[in-house]
C-alpha cells in the first residue's frame, strides 16, 4: 500500500492485510485532517475524523461478510459500532447486501429476510442511505447471459447529525475499468472550476511510441528515404529531424491527446453502462481494455520524464511520476 499512498499524495494510511487473496481495507487521509483511530478488524475500521472547520464526527468503513451464513456477523458489528460513540456518523464500504428487490438484476430474486435484517441494522444504527447519482448496480460477477449478475452491493450512509453538518453530501457511482465494483465518491460542497494548462509540445522521442506497430517501419522508411546532401553531422541531423517530424505526425493521429482521449472513452463506457451492462457486456469490456491501455500509455509517459528508471513500467505510479517531474521542474 506504501507506493499506493505516495502516489495518491496522502500523508497518513491505515492498512488492514488481506487474508490471501481476499479482503484488505486501507484509510488514508491528508495532512489537514487529524484522525483519531477507535477500532480496525478486516471488516472494518472505524475513525474520529477532527477539523478545523465542523465539529467531530466519526467515520467507519466497512466491508461485509459475503458469504451467506456470516452476513449476520456484519450486523452485529454494525451494531456495536454505533453503541461505542454518539457522534454523528457516516458508514461506507461494500455491505454486501441490497435494501430492496430493485438492487439486483439477473438470475433469481433476493430472498426478503436477509435484506429485512439490513434494513431493521440501518434503523437500529440511525443511519440512512444518502441515496446517489450514476449507475444504480455497483457491482456485478462478471459472467454473460443468463447467468450475469449485477447489484447495489456498496453504499454510503449516514446518521442525521452527519447530514445536518455536510447538508450538501452527494454520493457518486464512479464507473471504473479495473474492478468488478465501482467507485464511490462523496462531495460535501460545490468544487470549484479547475483550470487546465497547456501542455508542452513533444519535442523528444517517446518511449510510449515503442509500443505504435507502425513504429519500427516509420523510423526505417524515414531513415532511408531521406537523402540529405551536405557534411556527415549535417545530415544525420537533417535525417533525425525528419524522423522526428514523422514520428510525431504519427503520435498525433494514433495517440491524439493523451488526458482527453481517456476521458471520452470513460464518457462512452459510462454511457453504454447507463443503458445496462448486460446488453452491452462485449463493448464494455473492450472499452475498459482500451481504457487501461490509454492509462498504461500515460503511464510511460510520465515515468519517462521523471527519470525514474528503477521503477519497471507496469507499477500504476502515474501519479507519483507526475510529482516527481513536476517538481524537478519546480526546482530554480
């Protein structure tokens, strides 16, 4: 989690192992913010968040049993969890359950006792769903046909105290291309705008070119085909321009714009999840591909440009390689 938590920019962390391949959890927060840890389990952990700006409140994340038998062992946690403080309180995670019918798509429908026993938990506990914006489903199993599943398995609630201090709380179902669920993100105030800067023309060769088919052939014909007269330095300049110039003539129809072109495929992917991700699986799936290319591409990007060589291309640190480029730029 250490390089998660550099590239991310966060100062603090608390990481819960997984067990094998399963579970895991992680808190992070920025140095702004002061977090006062109470408990931590690997289904849960649960902290006082202190600011400058609001009064105290508490902040627990939760992951749930999935397996069916254990499901009430999450209710009960929920439950202590709400005994050991008063403050108001916002619960986040992955439940692993669905309120109602209308929560899950395909194959058979929910038993009701199970989604009883979330609902009379929330009741007990004080916390109410903050509803959201986006894609209802938020986790899906993968599979196709028949036997595709998708359900509103992560959720965001909270205590009315927590709700009278953030009045403008909205929760966000976050389309992503790496994971079976999807994100949730809460705003708790109108963002500002954010100004975009130019970036610099590319003038160097790229190594995330490599990666183009036509590469190779484009620097072979570009090599031969150019016949420059005039002393030998000379004209191996003038032969390394013109590769340049064609190189880069290539990366503009092939690579375009690198920050938007991720961008408009996300807007498509959220789209066609809009219209249901079972009629639309195929296209889905090869949008999150291409998705997950364009990032790699960003990747190398960056990483070329922070000299951090000794990190192999692959470790997603695109973040982290930005910073570095950035401030060795920063540096007078």
């Amino acid at each position: 989690m250490k390089p998660i938590q550099t590239e991310l920019g966060f100062a603090s962390m608390l990481a819960v192992p997984s067990e094998r391949r399963r579970g895991g959890l992680a808190m992070l927060w920025k140095s702004d913010v002061t977090i006062d840890t109470q408990t931590y389990s690997p289904h849960h952990i649960d902290v006082q968040v202190l600011m400058p700006s609001t009064q105290p409140w508490r902040l627990t994340g939760l992951y749930g049993y999935s397996e069916e038998q254990l499901k009430p062992e999450t209710w009960r946690l929920m439950r202590h969890l709400y005994n050991r403080s008063t403050l108001p309180w916002l619960c986040i995670g992955d439940y692993n359950e669905i309120l109602i019918s209308e929560e899950k798509n395909g194959r058979l429908p929910r038993p009701l006792p199970p989604m009883l026993a979330f609902r009379n938990t929330l009741l007990a506990c004080g916390l109410i769903d903050l509803g959201y914006h986006g894609y209802r489903y938020t986790w899906r199993n993968g599979r196709e046909g028949e036997a595709f599943v998708e359900e509103r398995l992560d959720r965001v609630c909270a205590s009315l105290g927590w709700s009278e201090i953030y009045p403008a709380a909205k929760v966000h179902h976050l389309t992503v291309s790496y994971s079976d669920h999807d994100s949730i993100l809460i705003t708790t105030a109108p963002q500002n705008a954010q100004h975009n800067r130019r970036r610099q023309k590319i003038h160097c060769f790229e190594e995330k070119w490599v990666a183009h088919p036509e590469c190779q052939k484009i620097i072979r014909d570009s090599w031969t085909q150019t016949q420059p007269s005039g002393s030998p330095m000379y004209c191996l300049f003038e032969k390394i321009k013109t590769c340049r110039a064609h190189l880069v003539a290539c990366s503009k129809s092939s690579f375009g714009n690198a920050r938007a072109r991720p961008t408009e495929k996300q807007q498509v992917l959220e789209e066609l999840v809009e219209q249901g991700y079972e009629p639309n699986q195929e296209r889905i799936h090869t949008l999150r591909k291409e998705i997950n290319e364009l990032i790699h591409h960003e990747e190398v990007y960056w990483r070329q440009r922070s000299r951090s060589i000794w990190l192999p291309a692959g470790d997603k640190n695109t973040r982290f390689f930005y910073q570095l480029t950035k401030g060795r730029r920063e540096i007078p």
